[in-house]
C-alpha cells in the first residue's frame, strides 16, 4: 500500500506536466490532492466507527486505482478526478493502520506494534517513490509504474479482507445513570 500510493503520490506533478498541464495548473492540482487527503482521513475515521474497517480500506485502497486510470488515460480526462481518487486513497492508510493495529493486536504494546508498522510504512513510501522514478527512467512513461502500484493496490485490498474479524472488538460501556433511569415513588 505505502509502496503503491506513496510511490504515485511523489510523481503526481511529472505525471502531470506529463500530459500537457502546465506546471502551475499541475501544482495547483496538488492543492486538491492536499484537500482529497484530509476529506480522505475524516471520511475514513468516521466510517471505520460504523462499518468493519476491511471495508473501508477495500473502497479507498480501490479508488486509487480508478485514479491511475483518469491519471494514464488520454482521452482528455479531467486529470484532478484522478487526483482526488489518489488523495482519498493516501488520506486512510496511516489512521487505518493505527486502528487496525488496536484491533487485531492490542493496546498492550500498541505504541511498539504501531511504530514497527509505522516503519515498514516509511520504507514502503521510501520506495515507492524510488521505483516510480526509476521506472519512468527506464521506461520514459509513469504507465508502467502506475499499472504496478494498481497492482499492489489489489493484492493490499486481498491481504486486508483475509484479516478476519477483529479480535479485540470495541468494548462500548453504556454509563449507569443512561442505562435506567429509578422508578419514581
């Protein structure tokens, strides 16, 4: 996922003067990348409380890849639909890997669980970035890159949906005055 995402997410201006943008508009398209990814973070925060959190991964680890297609297509595509895609996709990844964290291991140790992943995240993103360049590089198109991280993205969204149910469940207390209230005498 850090990879895929990450790795895109470094290249979006290139990729975008690419296609013919200017460089102005391409940075101002950046903007709404910025904006996509705070929408993404609140978005996935509010729903991952109301709905099983390899759900919503598997819709925002997606629609990265629906945003690689607007981001390769030529056919004139409003490329900032391609970039919002991204940005929601990179809003969720940090934030979902704290809760799952909290969900599948604990919060015994979570802040050492959580940094282990953390750091794994960062190679990830680190790399990501790496290969997309060097990609393009070799190839002298984003295409190929893209079509990888898509491909990173749909083995993510396998690997988060074979997780199972959580096995440290929210543990809701209702507050004792809420529960009844004394029958009058």
């Amino acid at each position: 996922m850090a990879v895929a995402i990450n790795g895109s997410a470094a290249h979006i201006v290139p990729l975008l003067t690419d296609h013919g943008l200017s460089r102005a508009t391409a940075a101002a398209t950046l903007g709404i990348f910025g904006l996509a990814t705070m929408t993404g973070r609140l978005l996935a925060g509010f729903l991952v409380d109301r709905v099983f959190a390899s759900y919503v991964a598997t819709v925002f680890f997606l629609a990265p890849i629906a945003g690689f297609a607007f981001l390769a297509s030529a056919t004139g595509m409003p490329p900032a639909i391609g970039v919002v895609l991204m940005g929601m996709g990179l809003g969720t990844e940090i934030d979902l890997i704290a809760f799952l964290v909290t969900r599948y291991f604990g919060q015994r140790a979570f802040g050492q669980i959580y940094g282990c992943f953390f750091m794994i995240f960062g190679l990830g993103s680190s790399l990501g970035r790496f290969l997309a360049g060097l990609i393009f590089d070799l190839a002298g198109s984003y295409h190929p890159a893209l079509i990888g991280a898509a491909l990173a993205l749909v083995a993510t969204v396998i690997l988060v949906n074979r997780l199972g149910s959580y096995r440290y469940p929210v543990q809701r207390e209702v507050a004792p005055d809420l529960v009844t209230a004394p029958a009058a005498s």
